[in-house]
C-alpha cells in the first residue's frame, strides 16, 4: 500500500488459500478485476481468524470485504470421505494442513465483522456458492442452513462472480448498502418474506425434517440453472428468507479474455518460503475456458460454473503461452490446455431459442441433445498454433475428456493421441455398470469400450506405447457391492489397473449428495441404493484394487456379502474362497 500510495484499501479480500496471483485462483483474478477497475484491493491469505489484529494489517476497507474459503470448501479440504482429518493441503504452503478454519466462511466473516465493526461482508467462492440454500452436510450429517444466514454476511455471491462483483462494488462506491442490493443476478440475499416473483421452495425447517420435501426443493432449484430462463428462488428460514436471484450471464469472449489479460505476476507472494502444490500443478498449464455441460451428478462444476461453455480466444490463449514461455523457470512443457473438460473448447449450443429456454441440468444426458454442436476444428486449430509455437517443445492434455464425444471429434481425438497425451490419458467412466452410470448422468460401458478399442489401435498404428488410466468412484448413490464386482471383472477383462480410487463424498449442493442424503434420485423419483456402512464403503474400494494383495481378504467378503463367489475364481485365482493367498476362509 505504501508503494502505491494508498492509505486505505476500497476492498479487502479473505481468503482461505495462500495468495498466489494466477487466474487459477478466484480471489487473485477477483482482485486484479477490481483493480483494473480502479479500485483499491488487498488481499489477506489464510489470516488467524481468532486474532483480530491479522485482519486489520491493512485496515479498514472503505466499501467491503469479500470472503472466501478457497479454491475448495473447508470441510472438503481438511476431512477425507471417511472423515479422517487429511494431512495436506494443496492450497498452503508447504502443502500442510490446518491454515484455514472449519466452515471458514462462517469463521472468516465473523471475525472480519469483530474486527471491523459495522463493516458490509460480501461472501463467495464454492463454499458459499454450494451452500446458499438449505444443504445436506455430510460432516454433520444433517441439513445445514444457507451459509448467508449462518454467516451473517450482507451478500453471498454465486457462481463466476466478476460481474457481480463488478456490480456491488460500483454501487457501493456510490453510497448504496449491500443489504439494499436486491436485484443483482448471481447473488443471494435475505428478505423479510418471500417476494412474490419466486418459485418458493420449502423451508428450511421443513426440508431438514423429511428428505421427499429436500429432494422436491432440490428439483425446483435444479430447474432455474439457465441464466436466461431462471426464475428467483426462495426459501424460508424461521421468519426470513434467503433469496437466489438468477444466474450471471455467461462471459462473452472479450470479456473473458479480458480477465487473462489482466496483469497477473503468476507466481505466490514473496513472503512464502516453501512451494504450494497447487501452484506447482497449474502454473504451466492454461485455462481455455469454463463451464461443463456433462452434468455428472457428482460433480460441482456445473453447480458453480454453469452448462454453458465460455471460450477464450485463441488469441488470449496464444498471448498467454507467449508471455508464459518468457518465465525463467519455463522448461519448454506446458502441462494442460483444458477446462472442467478439455474437449469442450469452442463448443456450444447451436439453437439460440432452444438455449434461452432450456431446462437441462446438462447436453448430454440421457442422450446427447440435437442442439449440442460438438465441432472440434477450434480445439483442433488452438492444439496445433500451440505445438508450433518455438519455445513449446511439449504439451499435454491433463484436463479430463469426455470421450463419448471423441467419435464426433475424429481430429481432436487424433491430435490428442499424436501429440498430447505423454504416455498416460486419465478418463473418468466413474463406473462401468449400466446401473451406476445412469444414476452418475455418465455414458454406459459401450461408450467407454469403443473408446478404448480406439484408443489402442490408433496408438499402436502411431508407434506409440501410451495407456489408458482410468477413474473410478466407490460408494456413489446407486451402487450395489455386486455392482462393483462387475466394474472389477470389467477391468480385469479389458486389462485396465485402477491406480487411485475416488471414494464417493457427498459434498455440498449436488445432485448425487441429495440422492445420498434422501436415498432416492430427486430427478426420477427412484429409489437408489446407498453405500452408508464403513465396511460397505471399503469392499467396493477394494474391488475396484482387486489385484493389490491387500485388497484379497475384503473383496472376499465382498464377494460372499452379494452371494457371487463364484466370481472368486476369476478375481482372486484359486478357489475364489481364500481372503489372503495360502490363508483358508475362517
Ligand atoms: S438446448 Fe440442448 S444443447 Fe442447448 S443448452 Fe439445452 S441441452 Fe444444451
């Protein structure tokens, strides 16, 4: 501040990651936003919520403050799926654990409200934005209140947040109080009752006691996801209710490309000694654009960016490899040229009408729609100026891919293969059985295996030995321990090797967390299974690492808990009885 000439800040950020100034952090692209704005912004990083004195270092702020918990919620970030406090956290330095609060929204804001009185407190990021209705919390295991009234914060920002942002701050400077800010797309707010414009959903006294009235509010809320079709949403808590206003609209490509333009120094603050494996991860790979429109239950992404793909212009992207390979530390590789998911870059919806008016959680499930244009020659063309830049030498694509879009993307796909996979290509099926897959909103097994047969053959005519790694998730609603065995005999039949498996936790907001919570899919209305038993969770993590030794004795019990034992002798050899190799069945 002192170098700027500021003696006080117009807004202060609260964040629960370290300060790296990357576009990969949403509080760092927030900020230098609002400073291309003109406004005065500091940005405090994991503060010691308890001390009143770390918030105030740059003191009061003369609008607002803004808090977030970090690229992830707190909860997610310090438990693992079976509630084991983790050890690490990407997002500090040094990678340990522990810098941020539980629930640290709630935690930040208070203390930002102790430290500052009377000060407005604006709160976004995931955490806020998948909490801003009534949610299962799993780390409770009950349902929570939106995190605006737990909080006590006068705003809760939604979603990408830069032109709501934008939008408060503008208003702010011009004297009007965020309580006051009512009208403002991708925010939520407390009213003194339910406007009458909203669709009313039911209260939070009431979804909290009987899991058919969360499930119906979840349907109703998964209705306004379309930005240009959304009503306002609505729901009680005691008296008040907090009020969803409709989506942000989807950036334009100037603007996106705007945000990458902005002057990022792309690296961590200066004062950190140790590296932030996060950073370490991305600071060579580059964003293409946002959002996803697979709609995978479990996933958040669609919750927070939205369906509808936003791109960068090539130009953006080509400028930001050139600035990037100007780095002293740039070694000729770039790690990832992605998004949520790679393949989507410069795709769209090609029916303007049919897009204003959809109610699809996403494109491509249960069948792809008519209207989704999967053209892959911009993808394509951006792959191609990038691997003819000089100073690239190596790219990858680590993003994740759809793959049942790969047939409809026949140039994409052989770029992919030729060029970008270095040796490995992660793909998600999640699930190979029929019956999981649909309640995940994936693409079936067939899907999964004509890509794999594709993949094989065009990499042994290329001359190249690269192989497929394949993501799985244990424990997701609708998954039956007799599932899982045949998922298991699928690997084994098409020699694929789970490495890592992803046990299934229900995080705030998604669709596949209120199948969990309520024990039925609130989109069909059927019942679905549900993995609830520690001893549960583990056999189908253990089928699925069938091959590791210490995976024998559980997906023996597996094995005799579905009654299959006969497909023993396929997964474990011998009689198929033997828990541990040599050790008869007690
Ligand atoms: S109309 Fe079809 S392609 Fe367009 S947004 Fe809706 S589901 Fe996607």
């Amino acid at each position: 501040m002192d170098a700027r000439g500021w003696d006080v800040l117009d807004v202060l950020f609260v964040s629960g990651d370290a300060y790296v100034d990357h576009p990969s952090f949403g509080v760092a692209l927030l900020a230098r936003l609002l400073e291309a704005e003109g406004y005065r912004v500091g940005i405090i990083a994991q503060p010691d919520h308890r001390d009143s004195a770390s918030l105030q270092v740059m003191g009061r702020p003369r609008l607002f403050a803004a808090v977030s918990s970090g690229a992830m919620d707190s909860m997610v970030n310090h438990y693992t799926a079976a509630k084991k406090i983790r050890r690490d956290d990407a997002y500090t330095p040094g990678g340990k654990a522990g810098a941020r609060p539980n629930r640290a929204v709630i935690a930040y804001t208070a203390a930002v409200k102790g430290a500052f009185k009377g000060l407005s407190v604006l709160i976004g990021g995931i955490e806020a934005s998948l909490r801003r209705l009534a949610h299962y919390d799993y780390w409770d295991d009950a349902v929570r209140r939106s995190v605006l009234v737990d909080s006590k914060a006068d705003l809760l920002l939604y979603g990408m947040a830069e032109t709501a942002l934008l939008e408060v701050a503008r208003r702010a400077a011009a004297g009007e109080a965020l309580r006051e800010m009512t009208d403002i797309r991708g925010t939520a707010w407390m009213a003194g009752q339910v406007p009458d414009d909203c669709v009313s959903l039911s209260s939070f006294e009431a979804v909290s006691g009987d899991t058919a009235a969360f499930g119906e509010a979840f349907r109703l809320a998964e209705r306004e996801n379309n930005p240009y079709a959304a009503k306002p949403l609505a729901q009680l808590h005691g008296t008040r209710a907090v009020v969803v206003n409709p989506p942000a609209l989807p950036l334009g490509e100037a603007e996106l490309d705007r945000l990458y333009a902005l002057p990022f120094q792309k690296r961590p603050h200066p004062s950190y000694r140790a590296p932030i494996p996060a950073y370490e991860q991305i600071r060579f790979s580059i964003t293409s654009h946002r959002g996803c429109f697979g709609g995978c239950a479990f996933c958040a992404i669609t919750h927070h960016q939205g369906k509808l793909i936003q791109s960068r212009s090539e130009g953006s992207i080509l400028d930001e490899i050139d600035r990037l390979t100007k780095h002293p530390d740039f070694r000729g590789t770039i790690t990832d040229v992605g998004g949520p998911t790679a393949n989507m870059y410069g795709l769209a919806c090609g029916n303007e009408s049919a897009k204003i008016a959809c109610r699809r959680s996403g494109c491509l499930y249960p069948k792809p729609c008519k209207h989704l244009v999967v053209k892959d020659s911009r993808a394509v063309r951006l792959l191609k100026e990038i691997r003819q830049r000089r100073q690239v030498k190596h790219m990858f694509v680590a993003s994740g891919v759809r793959y049942d879009l790969l047939e409809q993307q026949p140039d994409y796909f052989e770029s992919l293969l030729a060029h970008h996979v270095g040796g490995l290509l992660k793909v998600a099926p999640e699930s190979t059985s029929e019956q999981v897959t649909r309640v995940m909103r994936k693409p079936g097994p067939q899907a999964f295996i004509d890509f794999l047969e594709q993949f094989r053959q065009r990499s042994r005519e290329l001359g190249l030995r690269q192989a497929v790694v394949p993501y799985l998730i244990a424990g997701h609603p609708g998954c039956t321990v007799s599932d899982m065995v045949d998922v298991a005999l699928f690997m084994q039949q098409h020699q694929l090797r789970v490495e890592q498996v992803q046990q299934f936790t229900p995080t705030p907001g998604t669709l596949a967390t209120c199948m969990y919570y309520t024990g039925r899919d609130p989109l069909t209305g059927e019942s679905v299974h549900v993995a609830r038993t520690e001893r549960e969770k583990k056999q189908q993590k253990a089928l699925l690492l069938w091959q590791l030794p210490e995976s024998r004795k559980l997906v023996a019990e597996a094995l005799r808990a579905c009654s299959r034992e006969n497909d023993g002798r396929t997964l474990l050899g011998g009689d198929g009885q033997r828990g541990e190799r040599g050790r008869p069945r007690r």
